[in-house]
C-alpha cells in the first residue's frame, strides 16, 4: 500500500524513496557512505549512534555541530526502533550513512529483521504524558523526508534524510567566517 499526502500533511513518510535517490545523478558523482552492523540490542544502537557521530567528525562535522547533533538523535531514535520494535534472534540492524554533499543531504538508513511496518500518522494517546512512542515524530521533525521500504527477503529500511547546514563543512565555515573579520 502507497500512502499519500497533501503538502503540509504530516508525517511526510514516502515508502517507495529508493536508497539511490540520495546522489543518483546516473554515476556522475560517488556519496560518501559508511556501512556497519550492530547488535540488536540497546548497547547496539548506542555503538550506531556513536559511530554516526565519529563519521561525520572525520568530515569536518564537529560533535556539536546541529549537522551531527541531529543525526546522532535520527540514528539513536531508528535504531532503538530496529532493537525494540524489529528485533529477530540473532540477527543484527545495519545502519548506512550516506553524505551527498553536492545535494547537501545525510541520509540516515536503519535495516532491520522484521517485516512489519508501522509507522505513526500521529501523536501517540499518552501524549504528553507518556514517557515513549515520539521517535518517529522527532524524526519527522529533523528530516527534509524520511520513509521505509521493504528489504526482500525479509526486513525493511527505514531512512530519514537530513540537510546540511550549508554545501561547506562547518570547519571551512569558521577559517571562511575568521579570514572575514580579520582580513587575513
């Protein structure tokens, strides 16, 4: 089942995005992309959150940025969904990050086990009271789009894609911004 929606409807969820939409200009430019797998397990999405942090620090992103802040919360909140809600028994979530700078976006994709897809339209009925069931909510808020897909034979990819905050790193940001005030 396709779901639609009007602009401005929320959540904007797409579950028929392709992965190669993020750079797919025909194999004229290559994303940066890093591909791990983790258990599926609490520890498991702490290590993919990490990881995503590191990455992007390795890019030029500090720990701090808004750029790595917002994809430590997208990758935290997809994969304790791949722990909670899509774990199998011995079987592990991958998580991909793909940096397209030429498009200025991350794409953030979560893998998990479980065929099931669920994916809210609303605030769950706790709201505010409850102490869970926002994730995908936080998500939609971060990501310029975000969806799922189906991974044959089993298992789906839930992936959120975030803006950079501008087509440079913030690093050449800061010498851009110092060579400004100093002249130098």
């Amino acid at each position: 089942m396709t779901e639609t929606a009007t602009p401005g409807d929320k959540p904007r969820w797409n579950a028929a995005r392709p992965a190669a939409a993020v750079g797919g200009d025909g194999g004229e430019r290559v994303p940066d992309a890093s591909t791990e797998q983790f258990p599926s397990s609490p520890r498991g999405a702490q290590r993919a959150r990490r990881h995503a942090v590191r990455w992007l620090e390795e890019r030029g992103w500090a720990p701090a940025s808004d750029v790595s802040c917002a994809a430590a919360l997208v990758v935290g909140e997809l994969a304790a969904n791949a722990v909670q809600h899509g774990r199998v028994a011995g079987r592990e979530f991958g998580l991909r990050l793909v940096l397209d700078r030429a498009a200025g976006l991350l794409r953030v994709e979560v893998a998990d086990a479980a065929s099931a897809r669920q994916l809210p339209t609303a605030a769950p009925a706790s709201y505010p009271e409850g102490e869970s069931g926002r994730g995908l909510l936080l998500v939609d808020t971060l990501a310029v789009r975000w969806g799922s897909v189906p991974r044959p034979p089993v298992g789906k990819t839930v992936w959120a894609e975030l803006a950079l905050e501008s087509s440079t790193r913030p690093d050449e940001q800061s010498a851009d911004l110092l060579t400004a005030r100093t002249g130098q």
